[in-house]
C-alpha cells in the first residue's frame, strides 16, 4: 500500500510532468522562407493518459526573455507547435518554466 501511495505521489509531482515534455525541431517550409535554417519548434507531451499544463519562457536572440506562454498539451504525443527557431536571422527558442499534470 505505502509502494502505490509513493508511486501516486511521485507522478503528480512537478517534476515527474515535466519528464514527459519534450522539444523538437522541426523542417518547416514557412520557417525557412522566414529565416535561413529556421525550423518549427514544436512541443510534446508523451504521457500516454495524462494532459499537461505547462509554462515556457520565450528566449529571443542573445538570450532577451521575450515573455511567457502557457497552455495545456494534450495526452498522447499530440504535437503543440510553439514557432520559429530563426526570426530575422536570429536565435529562438523556449524554456520550460513549470509543467504540472491537468486536473
């Protein structure tokens, strides 16, 4: 019984949400004509049953914090498109902040 509480425990815990969040780049048509070499970030979530509420830092250029987003990605690998990787010829990217399972 104390096993299964401690396990029910650990996969609400922020940090057990945020293992299942993953980035990747993406090739992307639009990025690229936006950007030389940009590609689309995208975001996902692969717990297979469980939504996930996140909160990301927008990084723009030499690192100037652009402002937050947030939202919920959904259970199952379900790709949530976050945007370019190159505007204008400079760096962009996200960082996780906060990431808790859905209610």
């Amino acid at each position: 019984m104390l096993a299964m509480a401690a396990a029910v425990r650990a996969e609400t815990s922020p940090a057990a949400a945020a293992g299942f969040i993953e980035f990747q780049s993406e090739a992307d048509g639009r990025c690229q004509i936006l950007s030389e070499g940009g590609k689309l970030r995208v975001l996902y979530n692969r717990h297979d049953s469980r939504a996930i509420d996140y909160r990301l830092m927008r990084v723009f250029g030499d690192g100037h914090r652009q402002g937050w987003v947030v939202g919920t990605a959904p259970a199952g690998g379900e790709r949530v498109p976050l945007g370019c990787t190159r505007v204008d010829g400079r760096p962009q990217d996200w960082q996780l902040e906060r990431a808790t399972f859905s209610p």
